[in-house]
C-alpha cells in the first residue's frame, strides 16, 4: 500500500471511522492487560503455585518491556511504517497471548507476558501517530479522545470482565479474550488503515534501547528477589550494582547524542519536571495498590474472582471522577494548588487504609480506596497536562516519549518494591511452626500457597496468621505510600511553578523563544 500523506482524499475517506474503530479494539486490549491480570494472579498462584516473586514478575515483565521499547518502536514506525510496524506489534501481541493461555508453569506465564510488553510497546505509540493521516485537523482532538477513553475504559473494565472468566473458565482465559479483539485489529488496519511514515525521524539507537531493557530489568530483579533471597546475596547485590551502571551508562550517551532518542535534558526544565515526578507517583500508587489488593480481596476476605473486580471498582469510580473535575478546578485554582491538595488528599487515604485489620471488613477498604483513587487521578491528570504544557512543539514527540517511559518505569517500581515489601513482612511475620519443609515453603511463598496449605491440613492457625501477616504488610506498604505521598506534595509545592514555560530547545542551530503558559492548559 502505498504511504499516504495528510491528503485531502486521506481526510475525507469514510473508511476513518471503522478504521478508528480498529484502533479503539486495540486500545481496549491494552487497557485490559493494564488491569486483568492482577485480578487472576491469586487464581494462577494457586493454580501453578506462584510465590509472590513471581506474581511480581507476571505483572512487571510486560510493564518492563514496554517501558524500554515503546519509546524505539515508535521511532520504527516513523521511519518503516506505521501500518506495518502497528500490524507486526498486535501480531506479537496475539502470539503471546495464545503462548499465554496455553501456558502450564509459571516460567512460560512470564515469558507470555514479556511478549505481550513487546507486542504492546508497538501498538500504544503508532495507534495515536496514525491518526493525523486519517483525521483533518478539526476530527483529529474528537479521534485522539475516543482512542484514549477507549484505553482508560480498559482499566476498570479489565477486572470485572476478567472476574467474570475466572468464575467460568480457566486462568487462561484472561489471555483468550485477547486473540479476538486483536484479530479484529489486524484485519481492520489491513484493509482500512493507509501507510504513513516520517523519514525526518531520529534513528533508533540499539545500544541505548539495550542498556535501558537491561538496566531497568536488572533494578527489578534485585528488588523482587531481595525479600525471599536476602538483600546481601550475590545475586540481588550484583542486580543492583548492574543496574547502577547501565542506567549511567545510558544517561551518559544519551546526554552527549547530537540527537538523543530520550531528551534528558528536558529534565533540567522545573515544569515538566516536577509535574512528572507528580505524574509518575501516580502510577507508582496505582499499580503497587492493584497488584496488592486482588491477594487481599481473594485470599482474606474470601471473595470470588468476579466480586474481586467489581470491589475494585471504588478506586476506578474515584479516578472517573477526577477525570471530569480536574481541569476545571485547574483553571480555578491553578495546577500546583490542584497537584499539592490531591497528594495530600492520597497521604490521608493511605494512612486511613494502613489502619485495616484482619476485621475490617470490605466498607473500610472501599472508603480508603475511593479517596485513593480520587487523590491519585486529581495529581496525576494535571500533572501530565502541565508537563505537556512545559514542551515547546518542536519537542513535544520526545517529550511525551519520555513521560511515557517515566510513567511506565514508575509503574513497574510500585509493583517491585510495594510487593518486595509486603513479602518481606509477610514472610517475616508468618508462623509456620509444627509444618513439614516442603509444607512451609509453599506457606512462605504467598499468602495464597498459605491458604492451599491450610485447607488441605486443615490448620486454621496457618491460615489465620496468613491472614494477619499479609494484612499486616499491606498496612506496611500503605504507610510508605503515604509518606512518599507527603514528601511528593511539599516537593511539587516547592519545585513546581505557578506559571510553565515551554523548555528552550538547545540543541545546535536552534533556538526557541519561550512562551509563558498556565500550567493547567
């Protein structure tokens, strides 16, 4: 097919809006596996007998992947294609999710979900990069909102839909819901979708995508494999030594590349930032809470798969909410005002939710997570629009790029050191007295592997005190939420300005003059 430019004819093509439609199927799945999978983890666990590390991994292995390699795919699909590079990501997507579902132990799961990090990376960039070539200017703000409320419908969408499979079939199923979705895609971007490309694009830089897979993979090995290893071992020592020196060796060639593939200097700008350090605090509470309240829900409070999702829901209804309230409050207040409140508004809900006990019962945790979820969305969907806003036009391509990895590495750290640290307590706390070897360390694993113990003992003490370690390390990881939250308020309040410029691009033979913006616009 040959490459099409933003033609008269490409605009006014009929065949937009189905292609839109492909897209948002996509986007959907994305969306999806933000969230489906935590709700199926207690369920795999007992199933496969995942300790808690591995549950890490099953999560962080997608969200490592993607986070190194959406940021060169999207300068692939500049340069080859977007439509083919688009077609070949859901392909590796479909591929994992069908190695996923037939997956029969742990070490293939990870390796499904790694895939799917590859398969993802390819898909997120390029279904927003094409969009110009099928929209005229006035379709293209109506086209980018549908395919992002598509990908955010995803996420409270996900555990219900995967509540209500793990209720009904397999743990497989969660993968299967994909292969459909994603054929559907493929189809449509063959027949609908035109070629576009951009051959002025920075070159993707192997050695620097390589140093940032193996350095930010081998910072959360170290983490996940800290609590049951110890923090002294060889390995776990070795992971973050390795870790140290490969993001160095990353910043460093990227600070000296003429034309770098991530813009570090952007991070020199206090605008953009402070506002994502506040954007990224926001995906580290939201994922290190998602990974950990599924274990909660399932193996404490006893709830089904499908009730799982629908309790979850509190957290997601808060975000909503802020989603409609959060620009209008940032025109009336400003977006510092706005950013400091909602991280303080996260603080307290954290420290009321560090308060839940064995006892509590379901109506506290939904009263904490819904102040949760508003806390977390009110500070991050300002802080994101005011980073957007600290970016000249020229840089907005590698700015966004770097907000996304920044995100996305800030994602898989909440799940990695949250979930390091509730095993570690958990561990800790657990009595496995009177239990044969093998017995115990199954207990120790996860609080799941605890309760598969005790019901084919029979021992209601195991379970009880399963029970009150896991709850007890939850509790653990809500307070460091919370004071992470409170430092992250007074930083913003100090380094975030009340007015954003966009950064001054310094790059040889150019020069931008800085436009003042409100931080909120």
């Amino acid at each position: 097919m040959a490459t099409v430019t933003d033609s008269p004819e490409s605009r006014l093509d009929p065949r937009r809006w189905w292609a839109l439609g492909a897209l948002v199927a996509s986007m959907l799945v994305l969306g999806f596996d933000m969230t489906i999978l935590n709700v199926a983890l207690p369920t795999i666990a007992g199933d496969l007998g995942a300790s808690t590390g591995q549950q890490q991994w099953m999560a962080d292995a997608y969200i490592v992947v993607f986070a190194a390699l959406m940021l060169p795919a999207g300068l692939l699909g500049d340069r080859f294609g977007r439509r083919r590079m688009l077609i070949g990501g859901l392909g590796v997507f479909l591929a994992a999710s069908v190695v996923g579902a037939l997956a029969s132990d742990v070490a293939w799961v990870i390796a499904a979900r790694a895939l799917m990090g590859v398969g993802g990376a390819f898909v997120m960039p390029l279904a927003m990069s094409v969009l110009p070539s099928l929209f005229p200017r006035d379709e293209q703000t109506k086209a980018i909102g549908i395919i992002s409320a598509a990908s955010a419908l995803g996420m409270p969408l996900g555990p219900i839909v995967g509540g209500w499979l793990l209720n009904h079939f397999w743990w497989g199923s969660v993968f299967v819901l994909n292969v459909p979705m994603v054929a559907l895609g493929i189809t449509a971007c063959l027949f609908l979708l035109p070629e576009s490309r951009d051959p002025a694009a920075p070159k993707v830089d192997t050695v620097s995508t390589v140093l940032t897979a193996l350095g930010l993979g081998s910072l959360i090995y170290a983490i996940i494999e800290g609590p049951g290893r110890g923090w002294s071992d060889a390995l776990v020592v070795g992971g973050f030594a390795a870790a140290v020196v490969l993001l160095a060796a990353l910043v460093l060639r990227e600070r000296r590349g003429t034309r770098p593939m991530l813009d570090l200097s952007l991070l020199a700008h206090r605008g953009f930032l402070s506002n994502t350090l506040a954007a990224t605090l926001g995906m580290f509470v939201l994922s290190g809470v998602l990974f950990l309240l599924p274990q909660y829900l399932q193996a404490v409070l006893g709830t089904d798969a499908l009730g799982t999702g629908v309790r979850i829901l509190p957290l997601m209804g808060g975000m909503l909410l802020a989603a409609r309230l959060a620009q209008p409050l940032v025109i009336r207040f400003g977006a510092r005002s706005v950013v400091c409140a909602a991280l303080a508004v996260l603080a307290f809900a954290a420290f009321l939710g560090a308060r839940t006990t064995v006892a509590s019962g379901y109506g506290f945790t939904a009263l904490w997570l819904s102040i949760a979820g508003i806390g977390v969305a009110f500070a991050m969907i300002p802080a994101m629009g005011g980073a957007m806003a600290a970016l000249d036009k020229d840089r907005a391509g590698r700015g966004t790029g770097l907000l996304s990895t920044v995100r996305q590495t800030g994602s898989a750290l909440g799940v990695a050191l949250l979930g390091a640290l509730v095993a570690g307590a958990y561990t800790d706390r657990l009595s496995t007295a009177g239990l044969p070897g093998p017995a115990a360390d199954i207990a120790r694993d996860s609080v799941t592997g605890a309760h598969g113990v005790a019901g084919r003992l029979g021992d209601r003490a195991l379970a009880a005190s399963a029970d009150s370690s896991y709850v007890h390390g939850m509790d653990l990881a809500l307070v460091v939420i919370g004071i992470v939250a409170l430092a992250a308020a007074l930083l913003s309040a100090t380094l975030m300005p009340a007015r954003v410029r966009p950064a001054e691009d310094t790059s040889p033979g150019k020069e931008v003059a800085p436009i003042s913006a409100d931080a909120g616009q």
